[in-house]
C-alpha cells in the first residue's frame, strides 16, 4: 500500500513544527510579543500590548505548574521570585535599548528561553511538577493531521 503525498507532506509539516508546539511560557509570550506588536519609530514595543503577552505568559505558567503556583502564594517557592530576578538581570544586560531590533537579533529571546528552564527547575524543588508527555501531544497532533488530510480527501 502506497502512503498517499499530501498525507507524508501533512506528517512531515506536524514534525518540524512540533518543538515548536513545547516552547515554554515566557519564550513563547516573548516570541508572540515580538511578532504581533506593532513598534514605534524608534523600535519601542507597544507596552500595551507587549504587557497582554506577559500577562498571558503568566497565566501560561500558573497553568503548566499549579502546585508550584499554589507553594509560591502561599510564600514557600522563593525560587520564582529567583528566577523573575534573572530574567531582569539578563534582559537588563542584552538589552539593546531597541525593543524590534532586539526581537530580530534573538538574544534577548534567549533570556525568556533561560526563565522558562529556571521555572521548570523552581517547580521541581516547589513540590513537584506534573508531568507533561510530549509523547502524548505528538501523537495528537500526527492524528489531528491525518483526520485533516482524509477530511480534505473526501
């Protein structure tokens, strides 16, 4: 039986873009800030709109690590306000001062990247993590491609 070539397109596309389905809270609201907020002529990001991002990146952590969100309102996972101060710290030093050029150059970005496995390691030490299976997600997301390609077949 021969695989159809639009299908092995559909599964080849879903596997590249698959790292891209785990990046992390802060990356991901940082990536998203770069790329959908408009910047003034001095390369300033709309604060606006960049701080709905942040906002979301919050929430996107409080989501991914409930019990290490609950210790930190409780006062007991000082590690996040740790790992808030490297992000600072180390946007403070790749800074640019050019918020559009600093999107494009990517180290900034790389900050948000560092945050998120700081994050990670918080909520190891801050009464665990749940465990993700991106194993699970992966096999979603090849099914939800194949029903999309027999959908379009018929």
């Amino acid at each position: 039986m021969l695989i159809p070539k639009g299908f092995l397109i559909t599964v080849i596309g879903l596997v590249l873009l698959l790292p891209l389905a785990f990046a992390g809270c802060a990356e991901d609201a940082y990536r998203k800030a770069c790329t959908s907020c408009t910047f003034d002529a001095n390369g300033k990001i709309d604060q606006s709109c960049q701080n709905g991002y942040q906002s979301s990146g919050t929430a996107c952590v409080s989501t991914s690590y409930p019990i290490m969100s609950g210790q930190y309102a409780a006062g007991k996972c000082p590690q996040v306000d740790a790992c808030a101060e490297e992000l600072r710290s180390c946007t403070a030093q790749y800074s640019s001062g050019n918020d559009k050029a600093d999107c494009q150059e990517g180290s900034v970005g790389t900050c948000y990247a560092v945050a998120d496995i700081c994050v990670n390691k918080a909520a190891a030490k801050c009464g665990g993590i749940q465990p993700q299976c991106p194993g699970s997600a992966a096999t979603f997301l090849l099914l939800f491609g194949g029903l999309g390609y027999l959908k379009i077949k018929r």
